[in-house]
C-alpha cells in the first residue's frame, strides 16, 4: 500500500507543462500567460476628466463658495470620445463630460454638484461654489498603464480583469499554455449512456460524464471515448481513439472482479503499475504510460462513482494543473471540527463528503449522509 502523497509524486513525475498556443482573448478564462504583455500606449491615452462638471483653471477658483460663486464663462462642451480644441483663458471653463481630455490650459475638474449649473443650464456663465486644488478630479495619462510598462508577467493565470486589461491594450488574442486534452473512457458491461433505454440489469454511464465534466471545470478539453465492453478487444479499441490526448483516465476495470481487462491490455499496450492507496474511497488505482508516437499518461480509476470523483480530484487534477503552469497543485485546505462519528476501520485515509460551515469564526464540517462508494449524491450535496 503507498500514500496518497507517494502516488501523487509518482504521478506528477511523468506530467509535463504543455507548449503554448495564440487564442483570442475570450477563450483564455484560468490559462497561463506564456508571454510578457507590455504596453506601446498609455492608459488612459491624455489627461481627462473623472468626473462630470467643469475644467478650470484652479486659481480661478480661489475663494470661491456657495454664499460667493465665482463666475466664469463657460467656453463649450467637451465629450468624451471627442478631441476638441479649447484652450482656457483666465476667467473661462470648459463644461466637461466623465473621460473626455481635458482642454488646454486646464489643471482641475470642478463637479457640477459643486456649480450653479442645475439654474442655469445652458448659460453663457457658470458660478463655481468651491475652491478646487491642482489635479482635483483628474485622471492622469498613463496612471492606469504606462506607455512601455510591462502590465502582464508569463505565468499570470488569466482572470477576468486580465481579458480587459489585454482587451484595453488592444489585444485580441494572447499566447498561453494550452488546455490539455483528456480522453475519457469508461468500461462496463453493465453500462448504457444517457438517452438509450434502459435493460434490466444495465445502469446509467454516470462516471463519463462526472469526469468530463471535472475536466472541464478544471480547465481541461474532456474527449468522451464512450463506453467500453469488459473485453479485451474492446477496451483495446476505446483506448485507440485517445491516442491523441494529452492524458488518458479509464474508469473501472481496475480491481479484482472477474471482469478486470483493462489492467490486463495496459500491460500490454506500454508500462503499467497497479496501486494500492492508502486512502477511502479509492483503493485500487492504475497508472502507466501508453507507448505511442508519443508516450501518454494513463490513469485507471476505480469504477465506484464516489471513487471515481475522489480519486480525480486527489490525482487527476493536480495532473491537469500542473500540465496547464499552474501552481499551486494542492487543494486548498482548512482545519473543521467533525459534528459526526467518522469510522475509520483500516487505517486508510477517509475522504468524506462534508457540508462545511462557518460559525463564531470556527469551520465546522457535517457529513453528507451515508457516504458509501456508490452513493453519487453524496457529492453533489459537499462543499468540501
Ligand atoms: P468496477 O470497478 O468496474 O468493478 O466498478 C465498481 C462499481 O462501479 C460497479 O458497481 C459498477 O457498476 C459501478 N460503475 C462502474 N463504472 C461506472 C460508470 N461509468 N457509471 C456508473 N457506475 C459505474
Ligand atoms: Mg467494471
């Protein structure tokens, strides 16, 4: 029996980070930049306002106040979007709309709550009821992004906020590490997909698609080989459409039942090592390596739905992070108090499903309910 830490290691060992690709911006969501973005402009581009209200000249504004407004006249309108060409002289203002450049000769934005602007629209004039310093209610060219700077590093993980940012430099597309693609074969002869009639005696593909799905929430391209037939020959064939995958993760077949073939055709399609783990659920556990064009790693989980989720997650995702740059590997941890009588029989490591919740600042974690290998909803009711 080897630990989970030992299996991990073991496993990791033959992941390799992925080569990079140019996607455009909306598809890189949770990638890794391999490239370094720096700016050829500045961001914001000049000097604008941040505010609706006037620019002025901020010595025209020297003692001005509600009971005494200072009266200047007002030169036109500039919007955002539009380059216009207004200078101020002392003794004038420019209205002025939230981002548009601020004209010549004016150092501060006064904000219309703070004119007489509400009276006098309009007007030819505008009273200023406040004193406003230097910079006041100005966005600074280049204060967001410098012209040159370098406003991505590689290896940042792409959010949201960074598809703007290369969205605000222009960009669309960008290189990143590219998503792996996981086959996924599952075996059975007791298994019918979803949408087929279902025989006496036959189940649901659940495994299929929990797994594809984990693949793709984890930043992975699932390939679904379908089901494959407790045979050889078919197992041999399923395996052939993953040839092209970046991984390989069977489900069933892996412990003793009568039927076990796929550890019997990995032995003979490359180099395979069978685990026990010390962990529960999971127990039974293949991993190897397909030989190829080029080599694949193949991981063989154990058939039970709750094992199958288990051990993705403790092995198959760290795999795909790592394949994908990312770090860190681990899932994030937190200490909980237990509200119930976990049995721990064998000494293997228990993975329970838990209803984690926060009470006076201590985590406490409740199962989910029988917590049985086969018992699928005992997962989808977890958080942790
Ligand atoms: P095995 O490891 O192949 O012996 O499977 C263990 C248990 O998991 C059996 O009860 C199977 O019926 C069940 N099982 C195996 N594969 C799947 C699957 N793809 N979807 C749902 N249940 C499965
Ligand atoms: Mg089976």
């Amino acid at each position: 029996m080897i630990s989970v830490e030992q299996a991990l290691d073991r496993i990791l060992g033959y992941i390799r980070v992925l080569d990079s690709d140019e996607v455009p911006i909306l598809d890189c969501l949770g990638q890794v930049l391999a490239e370094e973005v720096s700016a050829t402009f500045n961001i914001p581009p000049r000097d604008n306002s941040a505010m609706d209200g006037y620019a002025v000249r901020s010595q025209d504004t020297q003692g001005a106040s509600r009971q005494s407004p200072r009266r200047l006249r007002v030169l036109g309108t500039a919007a955002a979007g539009a380059v216009s060409d207004y200078a101020l002289l002392p003794g004038t203002a420019v209205r002025i709309m939230t981002g548009a450049f601020l004209p010549q000769g004016a150092d501060s934005v006064v904000r219309f709550e703070d004119t007489d602007e509400a009276s006098r629209e309009g007007m030819a004039e505008i009273g200023i009821q406040r004193e406003v310093a230097e910079g006041w209610d100005i966005r600074r060219a280049g204060e967001d992004i410098a012209r040159g700077a370098r406003v991505l590093g590689r290896g940042t993980v792409i959010s949201p906020a960074e598809i703007g940012v290369l969205a605000s430099l222009g960009r669309t597309t960008v290189r990143v590490i590219r998503r792996p693609v996981v086959a996924i074969l599952t075996t059975g002869d007791e298994l019918v997909d979803a949408g087929e009639p279902l025989p006496e005696g036959k189940i649901y593909n659940s495994n299929g698609y929990s797994l594809a799905a984990l693949v793709r929430f984890y930043g992975g391209i699932p390939k679904m080989l379908g089901i494959a037939r407790d045979s050889e020959t078919s197992v041999v064939a399923g395996l052939r459409g993953g040839l092209d995958a970046d991984m390989l993760v069977t489900s069933g077949g892996v412990s003793r039942g009568d039927y076990d073939v796929v550890k019997d055709v990995l032995a003979k399609q490359g180099e395979i090592s069978f685990w026990t783990v010390c962990m529960k659920p999971g127990k039974p556990l293949a991993f190897g390596v397909i030989k190829g064009d080029r080599d694949i790693p193949h991981l063989g989980l154990p058939g039970n739905p709750v094992s199958v989720m288990v051990t993705f997650e403790m092995f198959v995702r760290p795999a795909i992070l790592k394949m994908l740059g990312k770090q860190p590997l681990n899932k994030p941890t937190i200490d909980a108090i237990i509200e119930n009588t976990v049995a721990n029989t064998d000494g293997r490591r228990v993975y329970a499903r838990v209803i984690v919740s926060k009470r006076q600042g201590q985590y406490f974690a409740r199962l989910t309910g029988p917590q049985g290998s086969g018992i699928l909803t005992s997962v989808s009711r977890a958080n942790g």
